[in-house]
C-alpha cells in the first residue's frame, strides 16, 4: 500500500484548485478583459484585411502586415507576463520553504538540544567523579588504571564537544530583537580583530584592517554584528592556508554599510555557493566544524535588517560582504 | 551619566583595587568579587547595570559565569576581560551573549567608555520591557 502524500483536509477544494490552474482559468479569470484583447483583436483586424482584400489589395496588404505585427506583439506580451508570473511565483515558493526550513530546523534543534543538555551534564559529573575516585585508589599506577584514567579523560574531552554542539544549537535557534545603538563600526571590528590576531600569527597570516577613522556610527546591535565580524574573520582563517591574507574594509554610501571580509583562501566550489547558509552545511572534519556558523550569521543579519552577499573564486579565494541599512526598519536591502 | 553600577569580578586583586579607584574617581558605583561564587551571590542581592568578568579565575571561569549571569540576570550586561587573546573564547563569549571584549591591559578610557555603552543597552532594554508590558 502507497502512504498518501496529500493532506487530508478537503482533498475537492485542492483538486479545483490545482485543475483551475493547470487549465489556465485562475489567470482567465483574473486577466478578462486583457486576455480578450489579446483573442479577438488580432482575428477582427485579420478579417478586415481579408474583407478589404476585395476592395483594395494594397489597403489589405498593409492591414495584414499590422496584424502580424499585432498578434507577435500580443503573444510576445503575453509569454513575458506567464513567464513572469512563473518566476515569481518559483523565487516565493522557493523563499517560503528555506523560511520555513530554517523555522523548523532552529525549533527542532533547540528542542533536542534541551533534552540531550541534562544527559550531558550528567554524564559530565559521573565522570568527573570516577576520576575522583580514580585518583584516591591504591595501585592506580598499574596499566590498567592508567588506561581507565585515558579513557575517562577521552570521555570528558567528547562530552565537552557534545555541549559545545547543543549550546550552538541553542545559540542558533534564540530569538533575538535587536536593540540598536550608534556604533563605531571601525573600533567593533578593530576590537574583534584583536580576538583573532594571535591565531592569524600562528598561522603567519596577515589580518589587515583597511579602515576608514571617519567612517559615520551605524546604528545598529553592537553585540549581534561583533558575533557576524568574528565568524566571518574565523572562517577566513579557516580558508587561507599558512601566510595568506585577510583584509577587512568597509564602505559606506547614502544608505547602506559594507563590511566586507577578504581573503586569498581555498576559496567554494560553485555547487556549494548555494549552500553556504543552510545549517549544518561544513566542509571540515567532524569536531572542526558544525556548519551552523554562517546560518547564525544569515539569521543575525536578516534580523537587522540587511543582507550577507558572497563571491568566491575556487582556488583564488572568497569575499563575504554584510550589507546594512544605514537608517535601520528602511526595509530590508536588496 | 554616573548613576551607572558595576560589578568587577577578577581574582587580581591589584586590578581590582586600581581600577575601582579610577571607576569611584567618575562617581561609578563599583563593587567586586574575586571568585564567579561570590559575583552570584552579589547578583541575588542586588541589581547591577553591567559585570566585567576575567574570562580566566580558578574554579568558575568566566564563560560559566557569564552562562549563569545571562541565565539569572539578563538584564545585566557583561563585558569580558581577557589576557591572552583567543579566537575560541571570543567566539564562546560572544555567543553566550556577552555585550563586548576587552583585552588585559586593558586601557582605562577604552573599558570605561564600553560601560557606558553597555549600559545604555541595557537602559534600552529595561525601556522596551517596559513598553512591552
Ligand atoms: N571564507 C571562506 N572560504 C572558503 N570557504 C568558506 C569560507 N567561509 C565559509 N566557507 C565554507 O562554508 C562552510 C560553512 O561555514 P560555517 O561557518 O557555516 O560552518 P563551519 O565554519 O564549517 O563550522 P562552524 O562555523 O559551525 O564552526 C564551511 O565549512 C566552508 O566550507
Ligand atoms: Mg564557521
């Protein structure tokens, strides 16, 4: 026995509905008079030509050729706005379901994170106690004991990885209403920089701030953007291998501001571009990466109201730029 | 602007006292703790408008500190105060919900101008609280 995929809840109504659009009679009924237009100019112009064609060859000639030129014109009009409507409605659908998915995916992921948080804690606690005990024993330097005390030790070390997992998870899925201030945008991302330059040293990769000491306060929720700068910087040193570089610069115009993150790094593969954001999307290794760094990031910036562009050249590296309003609620930037 | 209350939790006990003097110098109520114990239970007594908080103290660092704070106290903002920079505690900083970073030594008027700011976020906050019923 097939499942059945459709939802129960007036199957007649959907069937209408999806009969009334494959048919064409929702755009009928919604495009009457344009649509009859577009049917019976063109037939009415082409009898007269015909008519006229008794009477006038010349006058007929020229009529048909207008009728030609009319109904091309017509069915071109009419192909744009069907295919159109199409894309629109494609590019709507499309957004609905990522929104929905990223809806569904935070609810569900902050729900098991919640219930697996205690687990974990617990599990945390036993073993910090065995240690103890371990630690009190006689005869704990035998091999025996110095293999138990290796395996609590690795036990601690993946339970600590698991509650950094849940705790992003938590992170990800928390509703956050900014709260907006004027921000000093070269300072904030100068301060995060600093966060980042000692591991950018190890790495000998230059971390260059390109920034304009004149650049206008943003306003904005500081600590919501420092969180955006530090993921975008972290995963370009991620990308750069031993003495590349990361350049951090800004730009502004009447009404937006750029901060755009540079670096000459392995750069993305194509088909991964339209990844990027959804969470849970990695490239690294289990325990490098949990691929919710940029879905947190896309979420932060929604919320403030602009956008995170990317380009990238595999093999040369990648750009990521975060676009906000210069005047915050001025609708979302495009 | 001095009506402001801090709390400075660091288990340098010579940190604390030079930068209490300088904060009291600008009328800024200040008072400390030198252990994530002790900051809680100032926290229950009373309230304060931001927590400046050493990332590293024995027992209870400061990230399980500002977990705790952002948990009980949410109204209360928190600057973290660092030594050694590290990407992995700013980052865990930052998403546990901490206001800014500052990094030891730290300058005077830098950290005294990111209290103000945390501050105001917080008057912001306790606003639209307000507003919103
Ligand atoms: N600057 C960059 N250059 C090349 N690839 C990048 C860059 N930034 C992100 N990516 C790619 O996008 C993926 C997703 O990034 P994201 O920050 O969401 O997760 P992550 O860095 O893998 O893990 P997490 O941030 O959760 O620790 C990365 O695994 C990497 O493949
Ligand atoms: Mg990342």
């Amino acid at each position: 026995m097939s499942a059945r995929v459709t939802p129960a809840a007036d199957p007649g109504r959907a069937a209408r509905e999806l009969f009334s659009r494959a048919t064409g009679a929702r755009v009928w009924r919604e495009n009457r008079l344009a649509l009859w237009l577009h049917f019976l100019a063109p037939p009415t112009l082409a009898a007269l030509a015909a008519a006229a064609a008794f009477a006038n060859p010349p006058l007929a000639a020229l009529l048909a050729v207008l009728v030609l030129a009319l109904s091309a014109a017509s069915a071109r009009w009419l192909m744009t706005r069907l295919s159109r409507a199409e894309e629109a409605k494609d590019s709507l659908t499309d957004q609905l379901i990522q929104s929905q998915k990223m809806a569904a995916v935070g609810e569900l992921s902050a729900g098991i994170a919640h219930e697996i948080n205690n687990p974990i804690a617990i599990i945390a606690q036993e073993a910090e106690w065995a240690g103890h005990l371990l630690a009190k024993a006689e005869k704990s330097d035998t091999p025996d004991f110095t293999e138990l005390r290796d395996s609590l030790r690795e036990i601690r070390a993946q339970v600590d990885r698991c509650g950094g997992i849940t705790h992003k998870l938590l992170d990800f899925a928390r509703r956050r209403e900014p709260v907006l201030q004027d921000v000093d945008v070269t300072r904030l991302i100068d301060d995060m920089a600093r966060l980042v330059d000692k591991e950018a040293s190890y790495k000998d990769v230059a971390l260059v701030r390109d920034l304009p000491q004149d650049l206008p306060l943003l306003r904005t929720d500081a600590p919501l953007l420092r969180q955006v700068v530090l993921n975008l910087m972290t995963n370009a040193l991620h990308a750069v291998d031993k003495g590349g570089h990361i350049t951090v610069t800004t730009k502004v115009d009447d009404a937006h501001m750029d901060i755009r993150v540079a670096d000459d790094g392995c750069g993305i593969p194509e088909e991964n571009m339209a990844k990027l954001f959804t969470p849970f999307f990695t490239t690294k290794a289990p325990g490098q990466g949990t691929g919710l760094g940029l879905a947190l990031c896309h979420n932060l910036v929604l919320g403030m109201g602009g956008v995170i562009l990317v380009s990238s050249r595999p093999g040369q590296g990648s750009v990521f730029t975060v676009r906000l309003p210069r005047v915050p609620g001025t609708g979302a930037v495009r | 602007m001095s009506d402001i209350s801090i709390l400075l939790v660091d288990d340098e006990t010579d940190f604390v006292e030079t930068m209490t003097k300088r904060f009291r110098i600008r009328k800024i109520d200040v008072a400390s703790a030198s252990n994530g114990p002790d900051a809680l239970n100032l926290l229950e007594g009373r309230e304060f408008d931001v927590a400046i908080l050493d990332v590293r103290m024995p027992g209870m660092d400061g990230l399980e500190l500002l977990r705790r704070i952002r948990a009980k106290h949410p109204l209360t903002e928190v600057i973290m105060l660092t030594g050694h920079a590290s990407l992995e505690t700013g980052m865990q900083g930052m998403s546990l919900g901490a206001f800014d970073y500052v990094l030891k030594p730290a300058d005077f008027d830098d950290l005294l101008d990111k209290v103000r700011r945390a501050a105001e976020r917080r008057a912001l906050n306790v606003r639209t609280r307000h507003a919103g019923g």
